[in-house]
C-alpha cells in the first residue's frame, strides 16, 4: 500500500523521509519480516498506537493481522528494538560529546547568560518532569508553588494604579538584634489582614526571612511582603523621579 507524504503525518507524525530513517535502525536489529507484516509494517503499527491511540483489535483489522494478540507481539518486538538501538544513539549523555554540545546545542545567548560568554562552557538543561526521585519526607523541600506561565494570568493580575502619594511605611527594629526588622503589610484581598514580614540582613546581602501569610514560609523564592519591603527599602525609596506603582 503506497501512502502519500500527508498520510504518513496523519497516522504516524512522520514524513516519508523520517519514517525510512527510523526504520534503518531496525534492520540491523534481530526484528524480522514475518509473514503476517514486515518491519516497517512493525513501525507503523507503534507509531499508529502512540500517534492515535487506537485499540489493537482496530490496528490488526487497519493492518490487516489476524488478531489483537499478533499486534501486541510486534508492538513488544518493535518496542524493544528501538530501546535497543534507536534510544543509545539519539537519548541520554552517551549519544553526544561534550564538544557537539559546545558546538553544535549552545546559541550565543545562552553563554552570555549563563557562562559571561565562555565558549569553552557546556550548558545543560535538565527538565526535571524526567527527573525521578523517591519522594522527600522533609517537609522543608515540599512547599514549592508553581506560577502560571499563561501571559493571560500575567494581564490579569498585574495592572497599572494611579496612586501616587506617599503611604504609611511603617518599619519595627528588633533591639536585641538589629540586623532583624519587621514591616508590617495590609493584605490586598482581606481588609482586616495584616501581615507581619521579618527580613534579616546585613549592609550586604539578605540573610533570612520569613512571613507569617501562606506563601511566607516557601524554600524557592519570597512571598510578595518580603519581597516589596526589599523593594521599597533597597530601591523605591531611593528614587528622586516617583513611578507608577503595580
């Protein structure tokens, strides 16, 4: 059965081309032509599996095989000829060198990002969806939050105010340790709120802090209090022209 460019894409996600280049790497495997299908029959009925999700009594009859159980036989043998040659030669730090990524996977804005524009510097990023590991019990490393990406979130929650004036500021030393101040901050969403942010500093850099809000206590970054009093006290403050306030 000849298929047109478009067909392949429509029921495996691969152009003629593709297709014919991931089955080179099952000829030379210990898959075999049968006589119910060949290998690249094989393939096709995989990638139809994982491209439609099709159940196996509708592949056998699409790839005319005599039953289901012959379309899992060689969904199993295609499935482990592919890890076992298609999978060392495309996936995982062996397929490539250190100096192909240097090369041929590191745009120039990444080294002046990450590296100061070091072209001798390999810059790997790891997406951690991929990346399992046995559950923490330390709950310290548990409070994470995820912030939406969607560019409508964005313009939704962050606008432009007209205020201007001066607001009350209001800063509490800590007289035994001064290096510990607390700013006590209105909730936006709860009038009767009040939160009570504490940063602890030197002429330096910020040591600790915490708040006692629900996101005051997170490992990975600060809540909003923390991080407008840093704002406001390392920067705003500073200012001789005033700026729209977020």
């Amino acid at each position: 059965l000849s298929l047109s460019d478009d067909e392949y894409q429509i029921l495996t996600s691969l152009t003629k081309v593709q297709f014919e280049d991931l089955a080179s790497y099952l000829f030379d495997s210990n898959i075999r032509n049968s006589s119910n299908r060949s290998i690249r029959t094989a393939l096709a009925i995989l990638l139809c599996k994982l491209r439609l999700g099709l159940s196996l009594n509708i592949l056998a009859v699409l790839f005319q095989l005599p039953d289901k159980k012959a379309v899992s036989r060689s969904l199993k043998t295609v499935r482990a000829a592919l890890m076992a040659r298609f999978v060392p030669s495309n996936l995982g730090f062996n397929h490539i060198t250190r100096q192909e990524i240097i090369d041929q996977h590191t745009s120039t804005m990444a080294r002046r990002l990450m590296c100061d524009a070091e072209s001798n510097t390999a810059i790997v990023v790891i997406d951690g969806t991929y990346l399992y590991i046995q559950k923490s019990r330390n709950n310290e490393f548990q409070r994470t939050f995820q912030l939406k990406r969607a560019r409508s979130y964005v313009e939704e929650n962050a606008s432009t105010t007209d205020l201007t004036g001066s607001v009350n500021y209001t800063i509490h030393r800590c007289q035994e340790f001064p290096d510990i101040i607390r700013v006590p901050t209105q909730s936006v969403h709860v009038s009767r709120a009040q939160y009570h942010p504490i940063i602890r500093f030197t002429r330096e850099e910020i040591l600790d802090w915490w708040c006692d809000c629900t996101a005051g206590n997170c490992v990975i970054g600060c809540c909003s209090h923390i991080a407008s009093a840093i704002w406001f006290l390392s920067f705003e403050r500073w200012q001789t022209q005033s700026s729209p306030k977020p």
